[in-house]
C-alpha cells in the first residue's frame, strides 16, 4: 500500500519541506510556525490547483437547479416505479452533461493529499519519527519537536494526556467544524434558488452535506494530528472566501444574492446625478447638449434701451 501511495508522499512532503526552507531564515527550523505555515502553503497550492474544478462545481450546481422541473416530472410520472425513475434521471443527467454529485468534486479530490499528510504527520508523531516522501531524518525530528500554541504539531486529541494538547486540538476540531457548516448554510441560503422542498433530491442532498459533514469532521477529528487539523481548517476558510466572491459576483439566477445584486443595480441607476456627472441626453435633451461650465462667469445680457416718449410741443 505504501508503495502505491509513495508518489503522494513524496509530493507532499516535497511541498512542505521547500516552502519549510524557504521561511526557516525568518522563523527557526524548530518553530512551530515555520512548519504549520508550510502546511497553509500546501492548502493554497492545492486549493489554486483546484480552481477549474471548482469553476466545473459550480457550473454542474446550476445546471442541476435548471434542471429540478424535469426531474419532478420524472418523480411524478414514475412515482410508482423507482428503478425507472432512476433511468430517466441518469438518461437527463447524461444530455446535459451534469452530475448530481458535483459538489463533492473538491473534497473527493483532495482527499488523497489528505491521507498522505495525515500519513505523513503521523509518521513524524511516533518516537523514534519516521520519515515519509523526501523527508530526512533531521527534518522529523526537527517537525517532531515544532510546537504551535504549546502543542506538537504531530499531537492528536486521543494520543496525547496534555491538557495544552486537547485544548489546542478542541478549538481547531471546533472551528473546522463550524468553517464546514457556514459555508455549506451559505451556499444553501444565499447561492441557491427557491425549491419546493418536497421530494426535491437536490436540496435534500444539500441538507445531508449542511449537518453530516460537520458531524463527520467532530467525531473524527480526535484521531487528526494538529498539522492536519491546521490543513482542513484553512481550506475550509478557503472554500468559505472562495463561494463568498462567487455568490457575491456572480450569482446563481433566482437565487436570494442574485435578487440582491439585481436591486442593488437598480438603486444605483435611480440615483440623483452628482455634482461633475454628465446628465442623461436621453431624458433632458437640452441640458445635455449645453451643460453648464463650472467656475465660468455668467455674462449679463444686454437690456434693451426703452424708448424715451417725446412730450409734444407746446403752441405758442
């Protein structure tokens, strides 16, 4: 198994040690910090790597809320007949070049880079440490004894009786777990259209993913070394900025953010012009085509001259 999995322990451990070298001149080799920042340039890179998929995620995410009309279709005309409905669901999801599972894209992906640190953090963890990928024996042991908050960074929850430990470990499950549920609430309240919600199979998936992962991310999380730790929490703040920008920018149509981005657009075309702007021709033709010059003297008109009466003479 090892020996399958080398090439992923080499990559990861190849990251990590370079971008360790890298900061070691300003932090010291031993530093806690060198090391979980090595980590967090992991996640940026993996996460960067990660971007066409993502971009894949959220175009299958769409595809499938256009779809949600013809699937209930399908689950009322075969209500009665799973197996067909089925088939029918596949034989759409075929045409339009989409899959229902699209939203596990990004974590399935990343989940052999996560077995291969969690191997490899482990390794550094047991006494005498072992080393995984390119790592050498000087290296482990220096991460062996890199402290983050008073922690070893190899430190888990159940393998360790230090109290500095399961606090360290407790907020850091806590908040990977917290990261996990925010931005799946996001997605669901902001990013997604309105749906009937009954018998509707993308919303429950939706709602599955919201309080299953996070549960998933608690109870496991105990066995994570910090270092891993470390990793889920960052990439899932990652995942939190990255959906924010797209929702924000770019939203689904329907949805709530998209409504609010409309009325945002249209409250600042109603806006009364400032001073400098230039009017509309369209609506005030004649202030458009002499607009008035700030700072220039108005030049006074020329009255005209009243006619003087001319009293008539007197006779003599």
């Amino acid at each position: 198994m090892n020996s399958i999995l080398n090439p992923l322990y080499i990559a990861v451990s190849w990251v990590i040690i370079s971008i360790h070298r890298l900061i070691s001149p300003i932090f010291s080799p031993e530093s806690g910090v060198s090391w979980a920042l090595s980590i967090i340039g992991l996640v940026v890179l993996i996460r960067i790597m990660l971007i066409p998929l993502f971009v894949k995620q959220i175009k299958s995410q769409r595809a499938l809320t256009a779809l949600q009309p013809h699937l209930k279709a399908i689950q009322t005309k075969h209500k009665d007949d799973r197996q067909k409905q089925s088939e029918e669901m596949m034989k759409l999801y075929k045409e339009h070049k989409t899959n229902p599972l699209a939203s596990c894209f990004p974590i399935l992906a990343q989940a052999p880079i996560f077995f291969a640190l969690f191997t490899v953090l482990n390794g550094i963890g047991k006494k005498p440490p072992v080393a995984y990928g390119v790592l050498t024996e000087a290296d482990v042991v220096n991460a062996a004894h890199a402290t983050i908050f008073g922690a070893p960074i190899s430190a888990t929850f159940l393998g360790s009786t230090s109290g500095t430990v399961k606090l360290v470990t407790v907020f850091l499950i806590a908040f990977m777990s917290i990261t996990t549920f925010t931005t799946q609430r996001q997605l669901m309240m902001k990013g997604m259209p309105k749906m009937d919600s009954s018998n509707n199979m993308m919303l429950q998936q939706q709602k599955i993913m919201l309080y299953a992962f996070p549960l998933i991310f608690a109870v496991s999380g105990v066995n994570f070394p910090i270092g891993v730790l470390i990793y889920w929490s960052t990439t899932n703040l990652w995942t939190w900025g990255q959906q924010f920008y797209v929702i924000k920018r770019n939203p689904t149509p329907g949805s709530p953010a998209y409504t609010e981005l409309q009325a945002k657009r249209a409250r600042k075309s109603e806006l009364p012009l400032l001073e400098g702007d230039s009017p509309d021709p369209t609506t005030n033709p004649t202030e458009a085509e002499s607009p008035e010059i700030k700072g220039q003297r108005e030049q006074p008109k020329k009255q005209p001259k009243k006619k003087s009466k001319k009293k008539p003479k007197k006779k003599k």
